[in-house]
C-alpha cells in the first residue's frame, strides 16, 4: 500500500491552480466549512495568499486558539512550500517545534497537520489552506478536498486511505 507521505506528494505535484480569485477563495472556504459543520465538528479554516488572507471562517465549537492554528500552520506552508502534514511525516519522531537554529517563534509556527500550498502552474507556492479543529490528518484531507474541488478534481481523487 502506497504511503500517506508518497500520496502526499503527488497531491502536491497535482492540484495546481491554473487561477485563483477571491470566488475560488470563497468557495474553497465555505466548501471546508460545511464540511466541518456536516460532521458537527468546531472547525476554522483559512484561505491565505501571501499578501492577504482571502477567507476566514469557522464553525460552532471553534475557538480564538483554533485561528491561531490556522495562521501557525500557514506560516508554516509559507517557509517549507509544501503540505503541513508533509512536514511532520518527513520529520518523524522529531519534535513538533522547529530547531532553535531556525530562530523561529513557535507562536508564529507549527509542525502539525492540517495547511495545504495553493500551487499556480507556472508560479509555484503562492499561499494555504488551513484547516484547524479535527485531527491533523482530517484537516489536512478537508483542506486538499477543498483544493480538488475547487480545480475540477474528484475529491475521492488522491484521497489519503481511510485509517
């Protein structure tokens, strides 16, 4: 069986944006937040490019922290250009915080699930998804379906296998 972190990859090399708006923002949001709202699940999400956030929106049951995730882990996307929960598959067992060697503020940063790159063909990584509230693997799959919804893509598509 294929390994969450080689399927993750290819999600990366796949779901790109030939264009991106403030509608495909819009969309991409509201899409995670019914998500979250159909399993009854306190959720935040954030659409981010890196000049400005495109959408913020959440559930009943999420919190002032659960928006503090959404930030940390879009920051984190930005740094690394790639999936969050990418990050903490390569890194193993090592702990959740960056190296001090980074000099990273840890209030600012996090290694945990849940923000996808918002890849444009021809530009690369240009901003996140994030997605904060369920574990770190649901929330890294609700930000991708989003994403696979939002260029065409069955979301079934590159789905990381139900655990």
């Amino acid at each position: 069986m294929q390994s969450d972190l080689d399927i993750i990859v290819e999600q990366e090399r796949q779901l790109v944006f030939t264009q991106f708006d403030e509608d495909i923002a819009f969309a991409i949001g509201a899409h995670v937040r019914e998500a979250g709202r159909a399993l009854g699940k306190g959720v935040a999400v954030g659409v981010t490019l890196w000049d400005r956030t495109m959408f913020y929106g959440v559930t009943a049951g999420a919190s002032a922290g659960n928006r503090a995730w959404v930030e940390r882990k879009s920051n984190t996307v930005r740094l690394q250009m790639k999936s969050t929960y990418r990050i903490v598959l390569e890194r193993g067992d090592k702990p959740r915080l960056f190296e001090d060697s980074w000099a990273l503020d840890p209030a600012l940063y996090v290694i945990a699930g849940g923000a996808f790159p918002i890849v444009m063909k021809g530009l690369g990584v240009v901003g996140a998804v994030a997605t904060s509230g369920l574990s770190e693997r649901d929330d890294h799959e609700l930000s991708r379906r989003a994403i696979a919804v939002a260029i065409g893509r069955n979301p079934d598509d590159l789905a990381l296998p139900v655990v």
